[in-house]
C-alpha cells in the first residue's frame, strides 16, 4: 500500500471514529431533564416488590409481572410488545404457608421458609430435632433406624457473629482507579486436592439425603449464609422429584438448635409449611418490546437493553433484580417521553430464568441471533446489548468484557457523568448474569459497574430484599446514564465494534 493511501485510511479511520463517538450534548439534555425530573422508576420498583411481590420463575408472581410490565409498554407507546415463550422450564411453585418454632425447651418463634421446589409438611408437625453429625458413609449407617418421623440438623460452618463493618459501602476513587487496570497472574498451584475433598464432601451430602428419605425423616432444617436476622437461600431441589420438606433458616436460630442438642438437651420444633407446584404451564418467558427507529436504513438494526424479571422468593427481589428491570423499563420511558432521536431500533428484553441459570437472555439468543449455532442475519443487524443486575448501587462504570475497540467511545460518552462519579472504563470480564449470553456469542454485551452498597451484604438472595433496600437516588442516575449510552448507540454512524470473531 502506498504511504499516500495509508495516510488517507488512518485519516478516514479517525474522521469516523470521530463521528461515533460525539455527545449529542442536546439529547442529552432532554434525558436528563427528564430522568431526573419526571421519574418513574421507584413507582415501577413498587410495583414489582410490594404489589406484585416475589417472582421465582414458573411461579404466579412472575406471570402477573409478565402481565404488568407488557401493559406499561404498551402505555408508553412500546411497539412489538409481547410475553415471549422462550422454551421448557418446567413446573413452577408456590409457597402458601410457612411456620417453624421451637417449643422444647422452650417455645421460640424462628425465621425460616420453605427452601425452593419442595414439598410441604402437609399439614402441621410437632417432632423431635436430632442432629445428625456424619464424616464418612458409615458414620450414616450407624443412624439408620433411628431416624423416622424426626426433624434433622446437619453440621454447618456458618456463624452468625458480630459485624464491626458497615453492610453498605461505595467504591473509592482508589478502588475505580485499581479497577482499570489488567492483573496478569501466574499459574496458581496444585488444587487437585482440594477438588477431591469438595466432591467427597458434595457426594457425602447426597447420600445423606438419600438416607434422609430412606428413613422417613418429616422435615430438614437448613442454613446458608447470613445473619443478623438475615438468611440466603439457595437454588433448592428443582430437579429432585422425591425431595424431602426443607426449611432455611436465619443462623442464629439455626446453630441455637444445634447447640442444644450437642450439649444434650431435647429439643422440639413444630412446622407447618405449605407449598404447590404448578405444572399448567411450564414454559418459560421473555418479555419484550421495543421503540422503532427513525432511519429508513438503521431502523433495521438492533440495540438493546435488558436484566432479569424473576426474583428468589424469601423477600421481594428488590435489588435482584427488581433495581436492574425497574431502570431498564424506565430507560426506554425517558427514550420515549423525552423525544430524542433514535436511529436504530431500541428493544428492552426482561428474562426469566436468570436465577436457575441464564436459562431466558440465553435462550432468546440462540432463537433469535442463530441459526444451528451458527450467526444468522439478525446477529449482523446487531449492535450491542446493556444489563443490569449488580443491585440498587448508582453506575461508576462499565466492564467492556475484553472488547477494546469500544474503550474510546465509552471514555467519550460518560464524560457528561463525571460529575455524579460515573467515568471508570475497565477491560476487565464480569459474570454471572445476562450479558454472558450476547457476550458468548460474539454480540457486543455489557455490564455496569456499580456501587455494592449491601448488595452480598444483605440483599442478594436473602429475606431482607426488599423495597427499602432501593437507592432512588441511584436508580434515577442509572435510567439516565443507560438512557444516553443508549441513544449514542442507536445513533452512531456504525455498529458497536465487536471482538475478534469467535465463529468460523
């Protein structure tokens, strides 16, 4: 190539970036305006939490969210607005009814719920708690007979102690700074050990619950993580169709029983739990729509926003993930109120099945983006995709997911939000949630960085997820700050850039 022509394409390279990478300074304007003015995002964050409460997926609760958010579209003006059926969940389930107290030695009223997908007491038990120590498979054959009609403790490292830090905390400068740049690590050592102990000790579990069931056991009590009054729950036995009833339960109240009982006491707990499973309808559901764009050309190509509709069931999702749909469906309010120009078509995507495993935003993808596993015409037609699933914290940045070829547009459209603390750009991967599946298909997808406020805390999948936990504040920033990178994005000259690709 002769220098005069690569001059020239440097040049043209730079002049197009240029253009890409421009604040529309005047649109803007208009969202902000009306972001922080006229939001409505705490009114959609009530709605998801206290009226319509929590939304496991396959559950009643998410089928009124479903129903709810697709109305709101359709009053704002949404286009193409449907419930999406994105493949087999399988059955869903209910909790109508949840009691546990100790009464012997004395009576104590204790935190707990059913853990998620098992069965009921049917109807209400009064039993004898033992605790149930085991190191080996035959330290379970000695309990064998002894079992029947008991409620079980097992052993837990879970301790419920003092806390001298506060639950809450936002990042320093010092923090964001760390943050942009790259760690190169070495090979770490040998863990084939600690592998083996983990699947001894995970096999261990299963059979002891094989033994449980065996026995006849009438309820196990169970605890995460947590304390202060706060439990975690967990994934639950959604592909156990002979699990026994489960309760989890605040520590405190779980490791008294234990301590009890390992010092000889009796003791006895009386239950009533009531669960359903729903099996009517066990398909799974997207909920989406969109605002058309305004070129004859671009109006074809897609940019999207999204984050996940279905909650755990111990409170009411609040920060997970009430926060991240509450600020997506108000993104695309503001976009529609306020007026600004949209080249591109904008669509909001709210997934189900987040929390059992990506199973909706994945599932979308692969409908939709390809064909055989392969890109198809609709994966050329886009440009990127935003989530937020990182709580009620106010947006300090975005995780670029190792794709530097937007590190420049990113550094140049958070400039009109430095002065709310929001300006760190990191190449860095963050995971977890719905981003991974645009991300895993070549699909420019990204994650914010935000705030953790008391995100792993107390929130995150705990009974004190609820409304109180939101930061309107930060919330009302985040719509805004999405609400622009959205707008630039619909409104570039081209698509988001993309890494290399990842298909032949």
């Amino acid at each position: 190539m002769k220098l005069t022509s690569f001059l020239g394409l440097m040049l043209l390279t730079v002049s197009v970036m240029a253009q890409n990478t421009k604040v529309d300074y005047e649109s803007i304007y208009k969202i902000k305006d009306e972001g922080f003015n006229n939001s409505q995002v705490m009114d959609i964050a009530w709605n998801l939490t206290d009226r319509i409460g929590p939304r496991l997926t396959g559950s009643e609760g998410l089928k009124k969210a479903y129903d709810w958010t697709s109305s709101k579209y359709k009053e704002w003006g949404l286009t193409n607005v449907k419930v999406d059926a994105w493949g087999e969940f399988g059955q869903g389930w209910e909790v109508d009814k949840a009691y546990v107290a100790m009464t012997v030695p004395y009576y104590q009223a204790m935190i707990g719920i059913p853990k998620a997908w098992t069965p009921g007491t049917n109807g209400a038990i009064s039993a004898e708690v033992v605790y149930v120590d085991f190191n080996t498979e035959a330290d379970l054959a000695k309990l064998k007979g002894q079992l029947k009609g008991k409620i079980v403790v097992m052993p837990t490292a879970t301790a419920a102690e003092n806390q001298y830090s506060a639950d809450a905390k936002r990042l320093t400068e010092e923090e964001l700074t760390a943050m942009e740049e790259m760690t190169v690590r070495a090979g770490g050592a040998n863990n084939a050990s600690r592998f083996a102990e983990f699947r001894r000790l995970s096999n261990l579990r299963r059979a002891a619950y094989t033994m449980l069931k065996e026995e006849g056991v009438a309820l196990v009590l169970a605890t995460n993580r947590g304390g202060q009054g706060t439990f975690f729950t967990s994934n639950g036995a959604r592909n156990d169709e002979g699990a026994l009833p489960e309760i989890e339960m605040a520590p405190e109240h779980y490791n008294r029983l234990v301590r009890l009982l390992q010092k000889g006491e009796k003791v006895m707990v009386e239950a009533d739990t009531k669960t359903r499973f729903l099996t009517a309808d066990t398909k799974g559901y997207n909920v989406l729509g969109e605002i058309q764009g305004s070129d004859p050309v671009l109006k074809e190509e897609i940019v999207m926003v999204g984050a996940h509709l279905d909650s755990w069931f111990a409170g009411t999702g609040a920060t997970d993930n009430a926060a991240g749909s509450a600020v997506m469906m108000e993104v695309m309010r503001i976009l529609k109120a306020s007026g600004v120009k949209l080249k591109r078509t904008v669509r909001i995507g709210l997934w189900s099945g987040e929390e059992q495993g990506i199973f909706g935003s994945r599932n979308y993808v692969q409908n939709v983006f390809m064909n055989n596993k392969k890109p198809n015409k609709a994966h050329e037609k886009f440009s990127a995709y935003y989530n937020m699933d990182n709580g009620t914290g106010a947006i300090r940045g975005i995780y670029l997911q190792g794709n530097e070829a937007t590190k420049s547009l990113f550094e140049e459209w958070f400039k009109p939000f430095r002065e709310i603390g929001a300006h760190t750009i990191t190449n860095r991967n963050t995971g977890g949630t719905d981003h991974l599946a645009f991300d895993g298909v070549g699909l420019p997808g990204f994650q914010f960085i935000q705030d953790p406020i008391a995100y792993s805390t107390r929130t995150h999948h705990s009974n004190m997820d609820v409304y109180e936990a939101l930061e309107e504040a930060d919330l009302k920033k985040n719509a805004v700050i999405i609400a622009a990178l959205v707008m630039q994005t619909a409104n570039m000259d081209g698509k988001m850039p993309r890494k290399p690709k990842v298909f032949e």
